[in-house]
C-alpha cells in the first residue's frame, strides 16, 4: 500500500527542503558560503571549463549566479521527486539517493580552495535530515492497521502530518537562514557609518562638460556600479579580525590592522574601472571616486627587492589570488590599496575592508578585492586564478566605446536629433571618436571635456541624415594614435574588440 504519486512527490520535495533548510540555517550561522546548494555551485563554477564560464557571463551578465544557484536546486529537487516516488516500493535506494545528494555537497565544500572542515557540516547535516525526513514518511502508509484492514483516512492524516513537521523543518532551516543573513547585512551596512580619513591629495572635480546632459552619468553611483567576481555569497568580513599582510621579497615584510591602514597617507581619484568580459557594448564598466593608499607608499615601507616583477594579491574570497606587473604599480599611475568609494566606506560587494585599483589594467588583473595579502614577487613563482584557467597574463584595458543614446531599435526625433554614448581607454585617454552611418564615411563625434587620461570621455553627433531605419558605428581613437579595429573579437582571454553597432529609426 503507497500513497498516489502526487503524494510520493511531495514527500520527496518536503523532504529535499528539509533537508537543504537544515544545511542552509547552519551554514548561515557557521559560514554562509559553505551552504549545501551554494558550495554545488561555486565548486562547478570552478570546475566549470573558460567557454562555459563564458557564455554564463555572457548570456546571463551579473544574472548568472542566481541562474546557477537555481539550476543547482532544481536538479536537486527533481531527483528528490523521483526519490519520493519510489520511496514506499524501494526504500533503501530512496534512503541512499538522498544521503548521496548530501555527500555531493560535503565533497564539494570539501574541494573548495582554503576550505575549512568546518563548512562540509552544513552539508553533512542536511544528508542526515534528508534520510530521517524520507525514511519516516515513507513508513506512513505502508505498516498495516493492526486491525488488519487499512483506514485510508487515517493513512492519509498521517501522511499529511509527517509531511507538515517536514515542512516546518524546511521553514524554520530557510527561514532562520534568511533572517541571520539580513542581521549580517544590517550589521555590515553599520560599518558604512564609519568616518573615513580625509585624503592628503583629494580629487580633481570633474568638469561640469565632462557630462552630457541626457547621458549615462559621468560618475557611476555604488549601487548602479557593475560587479563581476566569483563569490556566490557576498563575503562579509569583520573589520576587527582582518589584517592586511605585505610579504614576499621585501626588506621588511608587513602587517597592518584596518585602523594602520587608515592612518597611512591617502590619495583620492576618479578613476573608470573595466572588466575583460566586457562585450562590445556591454555595460562591465564604471566611474567612481575610490580612496586609498597608493601604491608607492606600501613600497617603501616594505622596501621592494630588485628582481620583483609581479604583485601577486590574494583575496579572503575562496582563495582567489590575482597577478599585476609590479611595473603598473611603481610607474607613478595613481595604483592603491582602496578602503572607500563614493565618498562612503568600500561596500561588501565591492571587496571591504579593503580591494586594489591600478588605472589602465582590467579588474581581473589589478582590481582584488576581500584583500589579505600583497605578496611582491616573480612571475616565475605565483600563477594567478585565472592565468590558471588560460586567461591573458597581461590584460590593459582596450579603447573601447558604445553609443548610449538611443538605445538600440529605438527612435530618435527632432531637429537636431543627438547620438551620444562613451569612450575609453584607461592610461593613454580617448584622442577622437568617430561615427559611420549605414557603412558610409567615418565622421567625428564632439567630445564632451576630458576629466582625466584615467577616465571615460562622453561624446555626442547631430544625425543630419534622412528619417528611416538606419544603422550607427563607433570607433575610438586613443592619444597613442590607435583607432579601435573592426575586427569583432571574443572576451577570451584578452577583452573584446570591435566597433559598438546600433539599429536606430529617425522619425
Ligand atoms: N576577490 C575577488 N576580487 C575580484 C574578482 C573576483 O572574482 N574575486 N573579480 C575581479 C574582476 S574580474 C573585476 S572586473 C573587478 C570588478 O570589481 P567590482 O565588482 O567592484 O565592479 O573585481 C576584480 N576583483
Ligand atoms: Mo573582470
């Protein structure tokens, strides 16, 4: 005798929640990283092959991993489904199918780079709710009424109420999870409050004809700021415990708490950051204001060694580690060890206590964040995570630029109807933009003011043509004299290269 099959199912999923609400409420107090669904995920991120991780970034952009996350507990729950199906005929199966879903997640926390035996319990715990879960529930129906004669009725309550203590497991593990989760937030947003020492070279202000009016803004706000790294969860680190050590072939290696980092001398700089996967077009890129110790500073407190020629950096986030040439950040280009941003104390999500910013480079090679250790080094001695996954050891930034207004397939209307958008090119600045309409001759664009060599530069162009549907291109030229090439190139392994392309209809 077994319950009908939609009840099967249900038993299979109550129990699956069950389960990873055990897991997740643990690990939200223990370390949210090591939840059993999001230890699946990050380790399959890493095992992921680079045109896999590629497309992720590319078809899903800053959606990918929730995408991921979700597909992880979809797969889950269907095999929990098919567990709860086959549970009142097969127990055992059903019983080791589901502890085997849990040693999928305590194998994989266990694999994770500077994993702690501490983050596969989370896993561990929600195998053992899961079996308990579906072993009981799957004896609901199935023991005979001592009378002989089985009561459906009676079966069915029973069922209903093992199926009810499960989900209230479920509830109070995602539930509770949740709510540690928002007090860590709440309590890391208080952290923002803290006063910021005032630089001892503050920032140029940005022309006022910097900005276009009706543009993207020149300055990028922190929370419309892109995010690119490989963290499932935001780490968040308690300021108290972390200290920043400068190593390597040094006179004097170093160790300095959060608050030796504030006393050190800061500078203040508008600097526009970029990501190598950032498509032609894409949005991977922003202005903020970033305070922080320069470089040039660290460097001679430590005293570098003559052979060094690589900043390696590793980051609390999963053991990622990141390489830059020691030449970009002792070349007198404004390189630091950044605490705040927009004026505000560096947030979670962009790398507090402490990340690195070397104008010119892309994030992937300069930009580390959840910063804990600066090791001066060779390149014939440290290979960073991503050189590891076949990505550019050396990675400037590209000129690059995108038409903004309009947006693609829209219309523009007028006398004098605007194109506009941005141009780049970190380190060497933006020298001419120029517009090609339906394939026809290159015309220049006006460029807005320039606010500095290490910043974006906005541009805009009268479109005096004909109304219809019609076809815009840009093209940058940098102050070295390079004009951006046709060519359309993929983001592996160095960026992408390619003129900016919009369908447009003058009304
Ligand atoms: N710890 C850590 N730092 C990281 C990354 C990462 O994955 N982990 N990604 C880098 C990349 S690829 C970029 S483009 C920048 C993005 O910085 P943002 O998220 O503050 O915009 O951070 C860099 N720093
Ligand atoms: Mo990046």
């Amino acid at each position: 005798m077994q319950p009908s099959t939609p009840w099967r199912i249900v038993a299979g999923l109550v129990a699956a929640l069950a389960a990873t609400g055990a897991g997740h409420g643990l690990a939200a107090v223990l370390n949210p990283g090591s939840a059993p669904l999001i230890v699946i995920a990050s380790t399959l991120i890493d095992a992921a092959p680079t045109p896999a991780k590629e497309f992720a970034v590319r078809t899903f952009g800053t959606a990918d991993k929730p995408i991921l996350i979700g597909s992880v507990a979809i797969v889950v729950l269907i095999v929990a489904a098919l567990l709860g199906h086959i549970a009142w005929r097969r127990r055992t199966t059903a019983v080791i199918g589901i502890s085997l879903l849990g040693a999928v997640g305590v194998v994989a926390a266990a694999v994770r780079p500077n994993a702690s035996p501490v983050d596969t319990l989370p896993s561990l715990l929600a195998g053992v709710v899961g079996v308990i879960a579906l072993d009981r529930l799957s004896r609901v129906v199935s023991t005979p009424a001592p009378s002989g004669s089985v009561d459906p009725r009676v079966s069915r309550r029973a069922l209903l109420a093992g199926i009810g203590v499960t989900a209230v497991v479920a509830a109070v593990g995602h539930g509770g999870g949740l709510l540690v989760g928002q007090v860590r937030a709440a309590s890391s947003e208080m952290r923002r409050r803290l006063t910021l020492p005032r630089p001892a070279s503050a920032a140029k202000s940005i022309p006022p004809g910097a900005q276009l009016g009706g543009m993207t803004p020149f300055s990028t706000s922190t929370d419309a700021f892109y995010r690119v790294d490989i963290a499932l969860v935001t780490p968040r680190i308690a300021v108290e415990d972390w200290t920043l050590t400068i190593d390597g072939m040094v006179d004097t290696p170093l160790t300095l708490s959060y608050e030796e980092l504030l006393g050190l001398p800061m500078i203040e700089r508008d600097i526009t950051l970029t990501c190598v996967s950032n498509e032609v077009g894409g949005p991977y890129v922003g202005t903020a204001r970033w305070l922080g110790v320069p470089f040039t500073e660290i460097i001679k407190l430590v005293g570098v060694q003559d052979d060094v020629d690589q900043v390696f950096s590793h980051s609390l986030d999963q053991g990622y580690t990141c390489s830059t040439p020691y030449q970009a950040v002792s070349d007198g280009r404004d390189a630091m060890i950044v605490v705040g941003m927009n004026g505000e104390v560096l947030p979670d999500k962009n790398g507090f206590p402490a990340r690195m910013l070397v104008p010119g480079l892309f994030g992937f090679v300069s930009a580390t964040k959840w910063l804990d250790r600066i090791e001066f080094t060779r390149y014939d001695r440290r290979t960073a995570y991503w050189t590891e996954r076949d990505w550019a050891t050396d990675a400037p930034i590209l000129t690059q630029s995108r038409i903004d207004v309009p947006k693609s397939l829209a219309s523009i209307t007028g006398e004098k109807p605007v194109l506009a958008g941005v141009a780049w090119a970190q380190q060497r600045g933006i020298a001419k933009v120029e517009i090609r309409i339906d394939g026809g001759p290159w015309q220049p664009a006006t460029l807005a003011d320039e606010a500095g060599i290490d910043l974006w530069r906005q541009w805009s162009f009268v479109y005096a043509g004909p109304p219809g549907r019609h076809t815009a291109e840009v093209r940058a030229t940098d102050k070295s004299g390079a004009t951006q090439p046709e060519k359309r190139t993929k983001v592996f392994p160095s960026g992408a290269q390619g003129w900016h392309q919009i369908q447009f209809t003058k009304e």
